[in-house]
C-alpha cells in the first residue's frame, strides 16, 4: 500500500547507484517527467499566447513571457507527474513493471526531490510574470498533489482535475500576453480529450487499482460502461470541432487540419467500442494523446495563417 512506502531522502536514495548506470538513471528521469506530455503543455501555453496575441503571428509565441510561462508550466506538470509515480508505486508494481521507480531504475526519494524542486522553479518563474501566473501556478501545484494524494482514486473527480489542469495551459500562454478570452475553444477542446483520456488511464489501471482499493470509473463502474463514457466524450468533442470555424472566424486552414485530430479521436472510438475493446484501450490512449497535439496544432495553424 501506499502509506508503507518508504521514503529515503539521502544521497544513496536520489542519485543513481553503480548497478544503475548513470545514463540509465538519466533516461528513467526522463521517462518519469513523461516528455510527451511535456511536449502537450508546451504546445498549450504556446497556442494559447497565440491565440490571445492582438498579431497573432509566430512571433507573438517567441517572446521572453511567453517562454517563461511555457517553462513554469512545464516544471509544475513534469513535477506533477514524478508526484503521481511516487504515489502509484504499488499500483504500478502490477500494471506498470517497467516504470522507473517499480524496477528501480529511480528511487522514490528522487521521485519526491523532483516533484518539490520542479514545483518550486515552476512557481518562481511565475514571479517573472505577474501575480496571477503565480496564483495559478501555486493553486495548480496544490491541486496535483490533492489529486495525487486522494482524488486520483475517486469517481471522476480525478480525471475531471486533470482535464482541467491540462486546458489550463492554454489560459496560462494567454495571460503571458495580457488576456485569456480568446482561448476558451482549445481549452474546451483540451479539456474533453484529457477527461476521456483520463477514463481510458482508468481501464488500463483496472487491475492494479482494484487491488489498491482505488475507487476509479473503471473498478466503480466497469470496464465497458468506462470506454463507453470515454468515447462518448471524444465523440461530443468530435461535433464541437466546427464551432470554431462556423462561429468564430477561423479560416479553412483550421478546418483540414482539424481533421487529422478527428481522425485520431475516431480511431480511439472504434477502438473503445470494439467487442475486445480491453485488449485495444491502450491504442486508444495513445491516439487520443495524438489527437490532442494535433487540435492545438490545428488551432495554432488556423491563428498564425
């Protein structure tokens, strides 16, 4: 259980040993900082600086604001995501093996240096920024550790924190430049891929949560009512991808990208409601990881032509 882990806060602890390797306790850094999603928030406060910009060019993402609050947001979510390793080391002793803390490659002490250094520079940079940036930083710093702690095992609300967290970003790149309405669709977009992909973590977890007494959509309700609900999600997000370009000007260059991010988001629905839906949620995962990168490349897109 969680509460048994052992948290071993000296040098043995956080740096790695001789059996280890140093490149290899590197590269298990890295993995638990998850770039991918890294690369999601920088792409999110980025788009959202673009999209608030009055010149909504390449440039207007390229100033020293704008890159610092792309930074902080990317120490907060990679500490973030060390955090929730640290906390799911016995659930990912059954479903996740080869994570870096289950096979040892980064002790839990290391996880925990990383999330409160990482969490500490994301809100220092805030300061850089306005009072605001920091607020938010700060409130999204205690709202991953509540997550963290005791939400990441409850119906919904969990997922629903982190679908939040994620859009976000897009307000976080927004105020770099002095406003937040014009965001508001790709945060909406954001939101609804990350809440299904959230329900979708939950049936990959099934297994290893029942076993934790984590009460998530998947345990709670069953595997098949949750990739249910999960492609009942991406399907409304399929139908407000039009909004944009019908009701808020957005060109034609928006509209044929944004058909690469549905095509993905159909992908993940065919595969969440195949009769062997299980042995395909973790394609579905990864599709709907894909589609988000390409809905805020569409919106980048249809701003910056």
């Amino acid at each position: 259980m969680i509460r048994r882990i052992r948290v071993e806060v000296n040098l043995i602890a956080t740096t790695p040993t001789r059996e280890t390797g140093v490149w290899r306790w590197a590269g298990g850094v890295i993995r638990l900082l998850r770039p991918l999603n890294l690369l999601i928030l920088l792409v999110g406060v980025g788009t959202g600086a673009l999209l608030a910009a009055e010149e909504r060019t390449v440039a207007s993402v390229l100033g020293v604001d704008v890159i610092l609050a792309a930074l902080s947001a990317m120490f907060v979510g990679g500490a973030a995501n060390s955090m929730n390793d640290y906390f799911d080391l016995e659930i990912d002793r059954i479903n996740r093996p080869d994570r870096p803390l289950p096979s040892a490659i980064v002790s839990p002490g290391a996880a925990r240096i990383i999330w409160i250094a990482g969490s500490v520079i994301g809100v220092v940079l805030g300061f850089w920024l306005s009072l605001p940036h920091v607020a938010l930083a700060t409130g999204s710093v205690a709202l991953l550790y509540l997550y963290n702690l005791y939400w990441k095992r409850t119906v919904l609300i969990g997922n629903v924190v982190v679908a939040f967290m994620t859009a976000l970003a897009l307000v976080y790149g927004a105020w770099a430049v002095g406003k937040s309405g014009p965001v508001l669709a790709g945060a909406t977009f954001a939101f609804l891929t990350t809440l299904a992909r959230e329900i979708i973590k939950d049936v990959e977890d099934e297994k290893g949560d029942a076993a934790a007494a984590a009460r998530t959509v998947a345990v709670v309700w069953g595997a098949r009512r949750a990739t249910t609900l999960a492609a009942g999600v991406l399907a409304a997000t399929i139908l407000l991808t039009p909004v944009p370009y019908l009701l808020l000007d957005y060109g034609d260059s928006y509209l044929l990208a944004v058909i690469l991010a549905d095509a993905a988001l159909l992908y993940a629905i065919w595969c969440l409601l195949r009769p062997d839906r299980t042995r395909y949620v973790s394609r579905a995962s990864g599709s709907v990881k894909w589609a988000m990168v390409l809905g805020i490349i569409a919106l980048a897109v249809a701003t910056a032509v």
